[in-house]
C-alpha cells in the first residue's frame, strides 16, 4: 500500500459519490410508469388525478395522461421505493468511508516524520528509544559495540541489550505501536530472554566464507496495517506474557538490526 495507492483510496469515496450523484439525478429525472400489460413509460414524475394518471414523458418532453386502470401503480411504487432505499444505503457506506479516511488521515498525521517506533497513550505520541546493541562471542566472550561491517568470529554470537529491564512500559497484553521504517527493510516483534546482566535479542551463526548472519530470535506473529509508504501500524496476534520485548528493523543475512525495546507489565 503505498503512498498513490492510500491517495487512491482517498480519493475514491469522491469518485463513487460524484458517480452515484449522477446516477440519482438520472433516477429523479427518468422514473420506470408500469402499465399492466407489461410495457412502461419513461417519466419524469407522474401523479394520480380522479381516474387517471398524469405523467411528464421524458421521451416526448410534455405532459400525458391515461385511465388509471391501465397503470401498474403498485409496481411503479415499489420500484421507486426500493431505488431510494438503495441511495440510503449507499449514501450511509460513503458517509462511512469519508469518516474512516478522516480518521485515519488525522491519525498519521501524528505520527513523527522520524523513523522510528511509536505508541499513543494518554492522548500523546510517546517515542520509544532506540536500543543500543552489542555483540558477545560464544568463545572469547568479547563484548563489542554493533558495528558495520560485523566482526567474523568462529561459532555463535549473541546480539544483547544491556540491562535486565527495559525503560518503557506498557500495561496492556496487545499494545499498538507505530512503525515508521528508516529504510524499506524487514522488521519484526522479537520476545527477548534475559542472559546475564542482559536480554538476548537474537543469536547469530557467521559463515566465514560468504559472511551470511543466519539469525535465530523468537519472533511474536503480528498483525500490521500499512497507513501509509513505511508507515505501518502494529500489534500482536495473541495477548503478550509480562517480559520484555522489542520490534527490530534488520537486513536479511547482513547482521544489520535496529531495535525499540519495551517492558510489558501487566496489572493484576
């Protein structure tokens, strides 16, 4: 869904309604007058007189009339009746529409240009911070700063956050955050684990040979609604467990992530 496409859609509802106008101005020009035999006039309008029917034909531009017994007025009726229930409903659906895209045009608004994750609480747009990432070597135990390009070390290598807790919180088991990618990459909800005097975001496996990161985490399956290019609204399928969590942004196979930690703490 990208940015033409959500300017589409915006523009749609407007396009139905100017077609739909058009098509209820034909109707209030042309209506079907049921004759028993089958046949009908097409008419602008018609009315009831004593014993007779008087019509403007809008095939001869003038006034007629018949024998009231010869008109089908009941099936006249109901045709006319069901067309206007059918502009209401249609009318209500497009009043519907202009209403969401309001709403969600306001919401993404916002939303920071920045990119980044977000969440709305309490009537604000709270930023979450980034995490500051670091790697440890299953044999040297050499801790280092995430870099680029990574460090090539032989067996695992644990891509940490530091701290047993992270500093934003939420109450809630299905929090809604806002992702707004810095690059058209992957991202993700990762539960993390606590290791040490840290949280174990993912665990990397290094081929030396074409330095592809074969990365390990424990994804959380998500839904996620693009509002707009890069901008995507999101939140877990299922109720999250108290723990600490975090969306990331990665690079398949480059060992290139970003990651927006969060504490879930639950009330009792």
């Amino acid at each position: 869904m990208a940015l033409r496409g959500w300017q589409n859609r915006a523009m749609a509802p407007r396009i139905i309604f100017a077609a739909l106008l058009l098509a209820s101005m034909g109707w209030a020009q042309s209506i079907r007058l049921y004759l028993k035999d089958g046949s009908y006039h097409q008419v602008r309008e018609y009315r009831l007189v004593e014993d007779r029917v008087r019509y403007y034909s809008t095939e001869r531009r003038d006034w007629e009339e018949m024998p009231a017994e010869l008109v089908d007025l009941k099936k006249t009726e109901a045709e006319i009746k069901a067309a206007e229930e059918r502009d209401r409903k249609e009318t209500a659906i497009l009043d519907a529409e202009e209403k969401f895209d309001r709403a969600q045009k306001d919401e993404i608004g916002r939303v920071p240009l920045d990119a980044g994750v977000y969440r709305a609480a309490g009537g604000k747009m709270d930023v979450i911070k980034e995490a500051e990432l670091r790697l440890e070597s299953s044999r040297k135990r050499t801790i280092l700063r995430l870099m680029s390009p990574i460090p090539i070390v032989p067996g695992k290598t644990f891509v940490e956050i530091t701290g047993m807790k992270a500093a934003y919180e939420v109450d809630e088991a299905r929090p809604q955050f806002y992702f707004r990618l810095g690059r058209m990459e992957r991202f993700a909800l990762v539960k993390m684990t606590p290791r040490k005097e840290a949280r174990l975001l993912e665990t990397w496996s290094i081929e030396p040979m074409s330095k592809i990161v074969f990365a390990e985490r424990q994804e959380v399956e998500t839904f996620r609604q693009e509002m707009r290019e890069g901008l995507y609204k999101v939140w877990p399928v299922k109720d999250l467990e108290p723990g600490d969590y975090a969306w990331i942004e990665y690079v398949e196979g480059a060992g290139k992530t970003q990651a927006w930690d969060f504490h879930v703490r639950l009330k009792k």
